[in-house]
C-alpha cells in the first residue's frame, strides 16, 4: 500500500535515482527477522535449505546495503551483487530505462559497484544472522585477465556466502559473454573451484546463463555444469534481443527485463532442464510478476525463482505476495511441497 502511494512520485524521477532511493528507504527499515524455517514452501537445493523459493535476483541490491531487510520482507533469500575486485563507476549515465507500457527495464549499468572490500565488510558484519544471501561475482571491465578476477572474487566472498553465482552472461561488459563459450567456460570454472576450495568453504556455486544462446550452447554449459558439480544454473540473464515494444526507451542499448522477457526464459528453463536430464538445479528469472508466473517456472523445472524487474512496478513487498500466492497454486494442484512440483509440467 505504501508504495502504491509513493510509487507516482518515485515515477517522476529517474530510474537510477528512484532505485537509489529504493535503497536508502529500505535500509532505513526495522530490521525483521525472516520467514521462519520449515513451512509448506521450504525447498532444498545445493544443500541449502531455502525457507520458500521466491528470492532476489541480483542487481537490485549491487553493494550488499540491504540484504537483511529483503529477508524481513518474507523472500526466501537474495542475491547481491554483481561486485568485481576493484570499485567500477560503470557506464555512463543515463543507463537504466523503465519501459513502463511494456512493464520492462533496459539496462546498461556496466557492473557498477562499490568494490570487493566494501561489500565483504557490510557481509562480515551480518556473520551469525539467518537467511541465505548469496553473492553474484563478475570481472572488472578493463582486467587483464576475468578468469582470475573471478578466482579473486570467489577467495573473497566464499566465507561470507550462502553460495557464490558467477555471472558470464551481462551483455553490459564488452566480451564477457564469451566466457560461455565451451573451452573457456572450463577454465574459469576450474579457477572459481579452486580458489573457493582454497578458503575451505563449501559454499555451492551457481553459473548465471544467457537467454540468447544457441542450442549447442546450452548443451554444452549443460555438460560442464553436471562435470563441474555446480550446486545450479541461473536461467537467465537480460536479453539483447528485441521483441516488439511499446515504449520510446524501446531503442535503447543493454539488457532488457521484464514482461517482454518471459517467454523467452521460460523457454531456455525448460531447454535447460532437457539438456541436464534434471541432474542440476535450475533457478528461473526473467518477467516472473506474479505468483501465476512463479509457479508455471517451477513446474517448467525451476527449483528458486528470482525478482527483479517487477519490483520497479509493484514495489518490494511483491516477493511475499507470490510466496502466498505460490502455497494457494500448490494446495490447488494437490502438491504436498515445492520439490513435488518441480518439472511436473
């Protein structure tokens, strides 16, 4: 209710500005403690325990400022992120577009961030709290070599992490979507493993997938994903393409979001979830609004959904809507838990 109040005078400022201020409002809320563990909706993936599917997806919450107060508002867990080794301004302004006839966002953010350091002393202060949060890990644009961006990122933040996502799949950092490539993808694995091994956690580790990708593609990062034992599959990033909008940001360069995305991810889940034979996890993210939209993704294979997008419209308390909305559909069609549901399609 609150939001829908302030949500015409957020609407007047920009995006950026209206998302910073999203932010600081919610870093200055009471701290509540999160959704209690065990309920109907409590899914287990990677040997985490998930108290409900619904999280954050990452790019909301860059710098790790609020994740507590995400918790407090009843999601399962969130990602933050993307952070790289040193602070990067990213792209110039402006950068990120609300295309509100087609309830979408373009965005050419960049990797914009605090840095390593910054984000790892806000994680350590919350040592001891509950909830997942997880750590979404890129490489600074202008790096000599991503790979050992990577490593770095992963002996940094394997400690302080639920698990680690290591996103390749940004269309907003010239090149790095080539580190999907089959060979590529390997290595960097390899050195992500290795560095996370090096620190003695067990922090599972994600890989955050393209939608644009080709059907050898997607077979190929199935196969290295089941050999490397990734604790899951983030299905998927923004998209490049365009399919028809509406609004006059439509022409606009970087990673669309959004309503106009939903199709398409909802696609690449279910080619994922072929292609690994259900060996491996699978998370969906792209234009999920409502608990109707959550639920077609798990029954098309997800075992998490994330939020991002429809937040800008609906406000951050939409991630307890559809978690109340999720348990109603899965009374209605007779599951006992979300595991039941997964894939049932």
């Amino acid at each position: 209710m609150l939001f829908r109040l302030i949500k015409p005078a957020l609407f007047v400022l920009d995006s950026e500005t209206g998302h910073r201020l999203a932010i600081r409002s919610l870093a200055a809320l009471p701290r509540r403690a999160p959704a209690a563990a065990g309920g109907p909706l409590a899914v287990e993936v990677a040997g985490l325990t998930f108290t409900n599917p619904v999280g954050v997806a990452a790019g909301f919450d860059k710098d790790a400022e609020v994740p507590d107060a995400l918790l407090g508002l009843g999601f399962g867990f969130t990602e933050v992120g993307s952070i790289t080794p040193l602070p990067q301004a990213g792209n110039p302004r402006p950068r990120l577009f609300r295309l509100v006839e087609d309830e979408a966002v373009i965005n050419r953010m960049g990797f914009n961030n605090g840095g390593a350091e910054a984000a790892l002393t806000r994680l350590r202060a919350r040592a001891g709290r509950p909830g997942i949060v997880a750590v979404n890990i890129g490489a600074n644009k202008d790096s000599a070599d991503r790979i050992a961006d990577y490593a770095i990122m992963a002996r940094l933040m394997a400690p302080v992490a639920s698990y680690l996502c290591v996103n390749i799949s940004s269309p907003n950092t010239p090149g790095l979507r080539a580190l999907q490539d089959e060979s590529a993808l390997t290595g960097l694995l390899d050195a992500v493993i290795a560095a996370r091994d090096e620190t003695g956690s067990t922090a599972p580790i994600f890989l955050k997938v393209a939608p644009d990708l080709e059907p050898a593609d997607i077979d190929a990062i199935a196969r290295i994903a089941i050999d490397k034992r990734l604790g899951a599959l983030v299905v998927s990033n923004t998209t490049i393409s365009r399919p028809a909008l509406r609004s006059h940001h439509a022409g606009e360069t970087g990673g669309l979001s959004g309503a106009p995305l939903r199709s398409l991810a909802t696609q690449r889940l279910r080619d994922f979830r072929k292609a690994t034979g259900a060996a491996i996890p699978l998370v969906g993210v792209g234009g999920i609004a409502t608990a109707e939209h959550a639920w077609e993704r798990i029954r098309a294979g997800a075992s998490l959904v994330q939020l991002y997008s429809a937040m800008v419209y609906e406000g951050p308390g939409l991630g307890a809507q559809i978690v109340r909305g999720l348990e109603r559909l899965m009374r209605r069609d007779g599951f006992a838990s979300i595991a039941e549901a997964v894939g049932s399609e």
